[in-house]
C-alpha cells in the first residue's frame, strides 16, 4: 500500500489553527485559575503580557529569514512572510509572564497554570503545520507521507529527490507529544513535590523530545550537524535540567499565596 499524500491546505489554515490554538489556551488557562482559585485581574494581565511578548518573539525570531531574503523587505511583509518559531514563541511567554508578574508585584507562581494551556495550545496549533509546511526527511516506517510535485515546487529548498517519497510526518509527532503531555500535567499537578513547577517540567520535556524530533525536522544545518533549534535547546536544557538537580533534595517550600488585590479607595461624595 503506498504511503499517504499528504493534503496541503491553504495558507490561511495555518492562521485559524494557530489562533485555534491561543483560544483553547486562554480557555484553559481561565478554567485551571478558576479550580485553583487564583483568577483575578492581575492573573489576567500576566497572560495577557505573557501572550503579547510570546506574539512579538515568536515573529522576531524568525523575521531575519525575510529580512535577507527580501529585495525590499517591508513591515508588512515582515508581519506576513516572516514566518514564526514555536520556540522563541516560548521564550518570549515565559519572559513577559516574568516580566507582568515584577511589574504588577504578583509573587505567586504561575507556572502550574499556565503548562497545560501552553501544551494544548501548542498541540492544536501543529495542525496547522502539518497541512501547510514540509513533513520532514525520509523514512522508511509506513506511517510516512508523500508530497506531489506541484507541491514541491511551491516550498522554497525542497529537494527534489524527496518528491514522492515517504517523509517523516514530524509535526504529527509533536501532535502526539503535546496531547501526552497535558495528560501527564494534569497528573502531575496532584503532586505536592511539583507544586510551582510544571511549566519547567513542561519545558525541560521538550526541550529534549524537540531536539531528537530536529534530527528528523529538515530543517538547515547550521553547526556540527545540528539546526539552530538544536543549539538554542542544548543550554536551555542544561539550565533546566541543572535546576531540578539542584532543587532535589531540598525540603519542600510553601508556595506563596497570590498578593491580595489593591483595595480600591472610594471617594468622599
């Protein structure tokens, strides 16, 4: 049996899975305040920095693409083919999320709300690049799936002699891995131990699981035989990874409650 075509979708399916995605997110992220009884306006404010900054980040991490590429490189078409990075999408939400939380004064940890959120939003969102952007690189298992010429032609780089041959379908891999992880985060949110602690039990998980899945991505070698993303992840594991080797061990810690809200003064009539 041959292996599937896969379907490309119009453009614009990109844009609806990935707002898909910040939908389902938000929507979770509201139901897992609400449970722990910590959704207020400030915890409001935070997401909405830490999207904002995730938005912005995501586009400038990759916006250097268009930039080269571009004979008169425009904001617009910065805003439109620039393309985004998961990656720096996170880094830049986990920035602002700190970043809200020092200006407002918000002490508590957020983190446990905000892991499965990330990981079902990002896990959505793949979708859309599974309809719309190259699989990955060859394979012999026979899940693989198969890009027709005429589709080929329209992604810039595709080597020809992968036309027709089964790839790597990598972004359902990283389908599979984001619904298994918000499985496990919800677990695990019942664990004392982890308490304030998900979102870098989140990250620390793909960081790994993303640098494997790069071996089979496509995407350009940079160094060593390794794509950027691959060089982004090595030390932002190793500082993740060193965090939790040095937290074992110790006692655990009481999570500070969230900051009562600023009162507001009424005014004497």
């Amino acid at each position: 049996m041959p292996p599937p075509a896969l379907a490309f979708a119009p453009f614009g399916v990109h844009g609806a899975f990935v707002a898909l995605g910040v939908a389902a997110a938000v929507l979770v992220f509201v139901l897992e305040a609400r449970r722990r009884r910590t959704l207020d306006d400030r915890l409001v404010i935070i997401l909405t920095g830490s999207l904002l900054c995730g938005a912005l980040a995501a586009k400038l991490s990759t916006a250097w693409r268009y930039l080269a590429a571009a004979p008169d490189p425009t904001l617009l078409g910065t805003l439109v083919y620039g393309g985004k990075s998961v990656l720096g999408g996170l880094a830049g939400a986990y920035f602002g999320a700190h970043l809200t939380k020092r200006l407002i004064g918000y002490r508590a940890p957020t983190g446990d709300v905000f892991a499965p959120a990330v990981a079902l939003g990002i896990g959505l969102g793949r979708f859309g690049c599974l309809l719309t952007e190259p699989p990955g690189t060859p394979t012999g298992f026979s899940w693989g799936v198969t890009v027709g010429a005429a589709r080929a032609a329209e992604i810039p780089g595709f080597p020809p002699a992968w036309i027709g041959v089964p790839l790597h379908p990598s972004f359902a891999y990283e389908i599979v891995f984001h619904l298994a992880m918000l499985a496990l985060l919800l677990r695990l949110r019942r664990r004392p131990d982890l308490r304030g602690e998900l979102f870098k039990v989140y990250l620390l998980a793909y960081a790994v699981f993303r640098f494997l899945i790069e071996f089979v991505r496509g995407n350009e070698v940079v160094w060593a035989g390794l794509t950027r993303s691959q060089l982004f992840l090595i030390p932002s594991a190793l500082l993740l990874a060193g965090y939790f080797l040095r937290r074992s061990g110790r006692p655990l810690h009481a999570i500070p409650p969230p900051p009562p809200a600023p009162a507001m003064s009424a005014e004497a009539p």
